[in-house]
C-alpha cells in the first residue's frame, strides 16, 4: 500500500497521500502539491478508470527498455513511456506502478466505449524485447545468435 511517502518525480516535492472521493471510494492516490502529478500503485489505475482494456494495455508487455526520463519514485527503476489514445503514461519497467501528468488521468477517462487507438506495432515490438529476453539462454536463441553470425 502507499503508506510510504514518495517524492514526484518531476519536481522532488513530498507527495500528499490523498482519498479522492470523485475518484470512487477507497482509493487512495500520491499527488504533488506542486505540479499536480498523480501516482498510482500497481493496480490502482484499474481501480480509477475501470477499463480493463487500456490498464492492461498501459501495464502489461512494456518491454525492457526505459523510454521515460522519469525515475519510479516508488522502487527507482527506469520508467518507459506508454501511450493510449493522445494520453502518454509513464510505467515503472519493475513495480508497474504508473505516473499520470496533472490532466492525463481525464484523457484516460476519456477513452471512448469502442475501444481505443493502440500503437500495436510498438506493442508488438516491446512483446519481442521481452520474449527474447525470457528466452535467452534456450535453444531458440541460441538459434538466432547463430543466423546473427
Ligand atoms: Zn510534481
Ligand atoms: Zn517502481
């Protein structure tokens, strides 16, 4: 739970642990008082937004490599840069917990009942990353290395 207090990632200010009632009952959420960032727990964003489709989207298969400047104020992993809709999200590469902007909770929101715009070629590309990954060392990559020579 975010009983801990974390610094935002942006400005190095203490974060507020808040319970934002607008947000739904029981959640409570890290904000900035300086710039208004929100930062949210694995899981929390489901809990906020209801959508399962854009949280597993934004969470999951995100690949290895940090495409964020931000450092996850809660473990100090890289972060990497997800994007929904217009929205960029920032998500710890090791808790997967999210950093969202001052506004970019609302664009969330804002995600239409159809569905969302997915870049799926970059979703395809950070699935690869992790494939390779999980599979170095087996005979698939071995493989590979070998077509690499
Ligand atoms: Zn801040
Ligand atoms: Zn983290």
């Amino acid at each position: 739970m975010s009983s801990e207090k974390i610094e935002c990632p942006r400005c190095w200010v203490e974060m507020k642990v808040v319970e934002e009632e607008i947000f739904g009952p029981n959640i409570e959420i890290d904000i900035c008082p300086k710039c208004n960032g929100i930062w949210l727990d694995r899981g929390e964003l489901k809990k906020l937004i209801k959508d399962k489709e854009v949280t597993d989207y934004l969470t999951k298969d995100i690949g290895l490599k940090s495409h964020s400047p931000l450092i996850c104020p809660r473990c100090r992993n890289l972060m990497d840069l997800e994007k929904a809709e217009d929205v960029e999200v920032d998500v710890c590469l090791k808790c997967r917990g999210v950093w969202l902007d001052a506004d970019e909770l609302q664009g969330l929101k804002e995600v239409p009942e159809d569905g969302f715009d997915a870049d799926e070629d970059a979703k395809a590309q950070e699935r690869w990353e992790e494939y390779v990954h999980i599979s170095k060392g087996t005979k698939l990559s071995k493989f590979f290395n070998r077509l690499k020579r």
